[in-house]
C-alpha cells in the first residue's frame, strides 16, 4: 500500500496533530472547584439578622373581668394564710415568697381586706388551667395555696417595685361550663422584687415577693362588732334598749354566741317610723331579738344542709345551702349576706331578713 500511507496518528507525535496539555507545563496545579465556596449557606450583607429582644414581655394573658362576691370574715383563729405561717419569727424579717401572679387588666383588681373572704369566678383558659394545677396539688396548700393578685392594664410583664396584694386559695370549684369558682382570702400586701415566666406554665408569671409585717387590731365583742359597724349598728342599738341583759351576755368574754345580725336597711324598712326610744319595754320587739341570737360558736365550717340551730327563746332554726358545697346559704328561708364575722365571744352573721319568733314548748 505506499510507504507514506495514511494512518491514525498518536496524539503525541509531532506535527498539526492535536495535543493535550501535561500538568508539568503549570507551575502549581489548580485549585479544586470546592476552593472557591466558603460553605456558608447565606451571606451576611444581604441576610436580615435577628435582634434579641431585651424588654419586659407585652400581651401576657391577663383576666380582663371576674364575678366578685360580697366578701366575708375569716375568723382570725383559724391559721390559713401565708403571713400566720410567719409569727413565730416575732420582730425578725420575713423572708420572700414566690407566689404565682393573677394579673387583672380591667379597671382595678380585687382588694380583699385581711382575713376577708372573697369568691372569684374566672373563665380565662390559661388560668382555669393553672387552678386545675392548684386542686389537683400544685401549691403550697391543699386543693388551693398562695397566689399574688396585680393590676395591669397594658398586659405587661411584672417588674421589680410592682405592687400586689397576696391572697390564700382555700377551695376551687369547678363548673360544668369550664370556669372555675376560687374562694380565697385577702392577705398582706407585697412589693415584687423579681418576676419571670416558667416555660411549664404557658406565659404565667411566678415572682419573687417581699411582704411587709403588719399589726392587725384584734376584733372586739360581738356588741362591740354590731357598734362599729355602720350597716348592724341599729341591730345592736335595739339589742341595748330593748334587752339589756343579753347585751350584757353579748359583751361577756367567757360567753359565747352566734347572732344572726339583721342590716340595718332591713330594720329600717320593717319598722318604718319605729324609733329606737320606743323600743324600751317593748316586749313583742324583744322576743323578735332574742331569735337572732343563738348560745354557742357556729361558724362556717360547723354548718351544712339541715343543721337545726335553737336560738336563745326557743326558736328552731334551719341552715340550708342552696348550691353545693356551701353556696348561696339561708336560714329559715332568709339569705345571710355575710359570713363569719370574727368576734372575740363569738361569730356574727348578716341577715337579709327578720326571723320570726316561733318558741316551742318545754320538753319533759
């Protein structure tokens, strides 16, 4: 076939052939395509970066309203509040108290007197829940314990100096239309020294509190509650001019008796242009006195459905309640407004009504 026949050349022999570069003809071999990433994801001239937010929290849940009830008196020797686990340090300083915080944003908060009863009835979701906590053992008292009770309008978060009052959760009841009924006990007022909000109880705050010792003026003889206060003080009038030996036995110290005081706007609409100087020696208004006032203690705790109480003329009286457990209480079908008026000889409550004597015949 020729001697200049044309074959395939190498493509590394000479001439117009093609050729491929060698790695010895560079001075240092190229860097690999992964030399040029940085391995970040973003870049930080044109992505936003997030500012930690450092200011107290806004829009916390707080309890815009809640039914209040007319309060009542806890008898000062029952111990049921924080401040009565602290009397035997005398003069010394208390210490702090972590309380959880009941914040209220409506007009004012709650502002029990101490020792004075108070029934709540809260609906907000998150704080149903917290009492459900409370009830099934979480505070510091059984089915109840100690909260702290602030005022916020702007639903913020609770800063040191912020004032409150304490109160005790003694029951928690809870309805069918998942609210819950709270009666709970005015206590001592606080300072808050340190607030935060746990992770465990979706945005509720706990806090530090500081409450200051106070003297509280010890109560008086039941004559001596039925004079000073302004809604009984006719009661108590009448109970002077027309029975002046129970009113002596009203003021004894070592007796003790339960009166079911009549309010004044009772009397006054009853007896119409009645005087009180008429009342001496008048003896269908002493047998109408003398069935209010019952021989021995009987506060609260000593009264359920059907207890039979026999007041000092012979007169059969009968306490009922008309909600479960203790709600909405009545005697002889009258309602008492209030409860559990601490005396030193004794316990007063308030009538919205006027019994009617009906003494029974001596027994045998």
């Amino acid at each position: 076939l020729g001697g200049s026949g044309g074959g395939r050349r190498s493509p590394g022999s000479g001439g117009s052939g093609w050729s491929t570069p060698a790695l010895e003809q560079y001075e240092c071999p190229p860097a690999p395509p992964s030399a040029s990433r940085t391995g970040r994801l973003w870049n930080s001239s044109s992505c936003p970066s997030l500012t930690p937010y450092g200011l107290a929290a806004q829009n916390l849940p707080g309890i815009r309203s809640a039914k209040l009830r007319k309060p009542n008196v806890v008898d000062a020797s029952v111990p049921c509040l924080w401040s009565d686990s602290m009397k035997h340090l005398g003069n010394d300083p208390w210490p702090t108290h972590t309380v959880p915080l009941f914040v209220f944003t409506g007009a004012d908060r709650p502002r029990p007197g101490f020792r004075e009863e108070l029934k709540i009835s809260l609906k907000e979701e998150k704080y149903v829940n917290f009492c459900l906590r409370l009830r099934c053992g979480g505070g510091d008292r059984y089915m109840g314990g100690s909260v702290g009770l602030v005022h916020n309008p702007d639903r913020g978060e609770a800063l040191a100096g912020h004032e409150g009052q304490l109160v005790t959760i003694l029951e928690i009841i809870v309805n069918p239309d998942s609210t819950v009924d709270l009666q709970v006990v005015g206590d001592l007022p606080f300072v808050v020294q340190r607030a935060w909000m746990p992770r465990g109880l979706r945005d509720l705050q706990y806090a530090m509190v500081q409450v200051e010792p106070a003297v509280v003026s010890q109560s008086g003889s039941i004559l001596d509650i039925l004079r000073r206060d302004p809604e009984l003080c006719r009661f108590a009038r009448l109970l002077e001019l027309a029975t002046p030996a129970l009113a002596a036995q009203l003021e004894d110290p070592y007796r003790h008796f339960t009166v079911f005081a009549p309010m004044n706007w009772v009397i006054d609409s009853a007896c119409g242009e009645f005087r009180d100087e008429d009342a001496i020696g008048n003896p269908d208004l002493e047998a109408l006195l003398l069935t209010h006032v019952v021989p021995g203690r009987y506060a609260l705790e000593k009264l359920y459905t059907g207890r039979a109480l026999t007041a000092v003329d012979g007169s059969a009286l009968l306490v009922t309640f008309k909600t479960w457990p203790r709600g909405d209480p009545r005697v002889n079908g009258l309602v008492v407004e209030n409860l559990d008026i601490p005396c030193s000889n004794g316990v007063v409550h308030t009538l919205a009504g006027l019994l009617t004597p009906s003494p029974s015949a001596p027994g045998r």
